[in-house]
C-alpha cells in the first residue's frame, strides 16, 4: 500500500473518531431530559419544514461544487458532485476549519473521478469564495434592513450599520466587475488570480446568498416558536454568529452560534430553538454524512478489488 494511501486511510479514521467525539461532547452538554423536552418543544411540522431548508442549503451548497467543476472546464455527473459535497460539507461544519477539513474529504472522491490535486485546490478556493461572497451579500442586506440589533452587537450606531452594510453590498458589485472587464490574471503583490468568467461569478453571488438565506430560515423556524420573531432577525443573528464562526473555526460553532444568537434575540433563543437548529443542520446532516462516507468507502474497496481482479486475469490470460 502506497504512503499516500495509508495517509488518507489515516485521515478517514481519524475523522470519524473526531466525529464521534464531537456528538459525545456536544451532547454530553445537556442532560437527555433537556435534549428529549427541548426537541419536544418544537411541533414536528415546524421541525420538518426546518429540516427542509436545511436539505435546500446542503443542495445550494453542491451547487458551489459543481459550478467550481464547470469553470475549471471538466464534467462530472450531479449525483457524484452531491455525494462529495454532502459528505465533505456534512463532517467539515462540525469538525472545524471547514476548508481544510471538507478539502480533504473532497480531494478523496475527486480523485477517484479523474480530478487533479491542483483541480481540487481550485474547487475549494472557489467554494471559499463563494461562502465568503454569499456571507458578505446576505450581512450586507441584513445590515441595511435590520441595523439596530447589529449596531447593539457591535455597539455602533444604527446609521453607522447601514453604512457598513451599504459597503459590504459593494464586494459583491466589485467582484463581478472585475470578473467582467479582466480575462487575464489577476496580480496582487506576490499572488495571481484567474478569476472565473462573468455568468459564473454572478451565480457565486446568487447561491451564496441563497444558501445563507436558507440557514437562516432554518434558524427562524426554531426561534419563531418562542416569540413573533421578524426574518430578518433570524438572519442578522445567524450571520454575525456564522462570521464569529469562521473567525474562531470552532468545531460546528459550539458556544458561538448559541452567545451571538442569545444576545441578538435573547427571548426567542431558548435552548430548545438552538438545540433544535442544531440537530437539523448540523447533527442529522452528520450522521448520515458519516454512514454514506462509510457506505461509499466500502463500495470503492470493492470496486477497486473487482478492478484489480480483473487486471490479474487479463494478465494471466495474455501470458
């Protein structure tokens, strides 16, 4: 077995046991009495529709991979880009520093499918900057539309908040632009860019927003059961408390979503909503991320046995 091979085996252990180790340590945090009563306080229609925006959001985030694969010139079926996607994204979110951690993942599938490691190095900084693209826009527009719980948050005034979120809408603009009017590379300091072509940066910005848009309905669905809460409430909390998580890369957000979302919505944010909002996006997305993982390696095991198999009698017959 070659070395690469066993570090990626490597790798794959050691990311289903942090898996693991996460569901015990975020659970071990509230007795089953809490999480049974918390969860029962949701109504299943409620639980369910929030459960659909999160399965929106994991399909709007396939869509970052495969227009990453369509701007670099390759073609790969949806159903494979959604496997990788969902299982890279599903343990990346809750294991942490997203990037690195769903990037392995990734590299893993893509380059049983004919991806090179420079490929997969330019999908994953595409899909960064879709999520940061995405993140900016949605802040932007929660900013201008709802400054005063943001201006509270960052002890600014709510004038001044509108301001920031007016300059954030501006990234957005400018980046468009520059993937309009620049074919070349682009050149700042030491590091080039190729940026991709215009249709493609315009979709960057489009399911970007629309994926934060829908993490935040998924959150609103929880809060909404413990008050009249305003949409864009639900997402100027998640989105300051999603910026604190790429700041911190703390694994699947603990401790961060539920201090941001308390201090913007302290009524609504019960642990029931937050406790809730957790097993739709992060823990079911998990363990079922983690049984397709498991479900996928024992196929391409096979697979690659039947290959090998079949390689031995070809050789054996032409000899």
């Amino acid at each position: 077995m070659s070395l690469k091979r066993i570090l990626l085996n490597g790798l794959l252990v050691a990311a289903l046991c942090i898996a693991g180790f996460l569901l015990y340590r975020i659970f071990r945090q509230y007795s089953m009495e809490q999480i049974v009563q918390s969860v029962r306080s949701i109504p299943f229609a409620t639980f369910c529709t929030a459960l659909l925006f999160a399965a929106a959001s994991y399909l709007c985030l396939s869509c970052f991979d495969f227009l990453a694969i369509r701007s670099l010139g390759k073609s790969l079926p949806y159903r494979k880009v959604l496997l990788a996607s969902f299982i890279s994204l599903s343990l990346g979110h809750n294991i942490g520093f997203a990037g690195l951690s769903s990037g392995a993942f990734r590299y893993r599938f893509y380059s049983r499918w004919g991806l090179t490691t420079e490929d997969v190095a330019k999908i994953i900084l595409f899909c960064g900057v879709t999520v940061g693209l995405g993140l900016i826009t949605l802040s932007g527009i929660a900013l201008v539309v709802n400054p005063d719980d943001a201006a509270r948050l960052l002890q600014l005034d709510a004038a001044r908040t509108r301001l920031f979120g007016l300059s954030a809408l501006l990234v957005p603009v400018v980046y468009a632009s520059l993937a309009f009017f620049i074919r070349g590379k682009l050149r700042l300091w030491r590091w080039s860019f190729q940026l991709p072509r215009f249709p493609f940066a315009v979709a960057q910005v489009g399911v970007g927003t629309i994926n934060f848009t829908l993490v935040s309905a998924c959150l609103h669905q929880m809060l909404s059961v413990f008050g009249d809460l305003a949409f864009f409430r639900s997402v100027t909390a998640y989105v300051l408390a999603n910026s604190a998580i790429l700041a911190t890369h703390i694994p699947g957000g603990l401790g961060v979503l539920e201090a941001t979302v308390s201090y913007v919505v302290p009524q609504q944010a019960s642990i029931g909503a937050l406790i809730a909002f957790r097993c739709a996006y992060f823990f079911i997305p998990l363990a079922l991320g983690v049984t397709l993982l498991l479900v996928s390696e024992i196929v391409f095991r096979r697979l690659r046995r039947a290959d090998e198999e079949a390689d031995e009698r070809a050789e054996a017959q032409s000899v």
